[in-house]
C-alpha cells in the first residue's frame, strides 16, 4: 500500500513531506532488509534439509541482495534526501548512479529467482517428487 501512495504521488508531481519521506525511506529499506533474512531463512532450510548445494546458492543470493541492493539503494536514498533538503528538491544529479543500482539489483534479483528455482528442485529430487509437482 505504501508503494502504491508513492507512486501516485510521483505520477501527480507532488512532493513528499520531508517526515512522509523519511519514513517512505524507512520503510523500504526495512523491506530490503526482510529480503536479506528471508535469504538466511532458505539457507538454514535449506541446511536442515540437507541440501547443501542449495545451501550454497542462498549464501549468494544473501550476500548479494545486501551488496548490490540494500546498501546501494540506502546510500542512494539518504543521497537524495540529503540532496532534498539541502536544495528543496529531489536530485537528480543521482542518475547515472541509480542506473547503475538498477543493473546491480537486476542481477541480484536473477539469482534470487534462481534460488528459489534451485531449491523447489532439489526439493523435488530429495522427496522424489511427493510433495511438489
């Protein structure tokens, strides 16, 4: 829902109250934040069940959803709120880093996806198959 309030606000070009940004900042670096556990989540899981291999591709997966996507998009966020408030406006001076974090994130996001591939299949072969299609 919150996601949603902000993109409507961006789409009329209404500027967020400094409190009502920082706490859209704040939110969203603490969902950030939950992708990171729930990657330590499937890892331990994963190692409960006793697929190491899949193990490993959690480890990824967690280290680089919080390199290449957590502390770029917080050191971004607090860039453009310092930016913000200092001039009264949204920076746009950001840019070429964002596109950057935008890649960064593509490729977190694809190996996340591919955990989660790896896993509901090791999952299958270590159950045979009864308990997933």
């Amino acid at each position: 829902m919150v996601a949603v309030l902000n993109a409507i606000v961006d789409h009329l070009i209404l500027p967020w109250p400094l409190p009502l940004r920082i706490a859209y900042v704040a939110w969203s670096l603490v969902s950030l934040y939950a992708v990171v556990r729930f990657c330590d989540a499937m890892r331990i899981f994963c190692f409960s069940a006793g697929l190491l291999e899949t193990e490993a591709t959690w480890i990824t997966s967690e280290r680089l959803v919080l390199w290449l996507v957590l502390v770029p998009v917080a050191g971004m966020q607090v860039l453009a709120l310092i930016g913000g408030v200092s001039r009264g406006r949204e920076s746009s001076g950001l840019f070429p880093l964002a596109v950057a974090v935008v890649v960064a994130a593509a490729i977190a996001l694809i190996h996340f996806l591919l955990s989660i591939a790896r896993t509901r299949t090791a999952l299958r072969d270590a159950t045979n198959g009864r308990f997933l299609p």
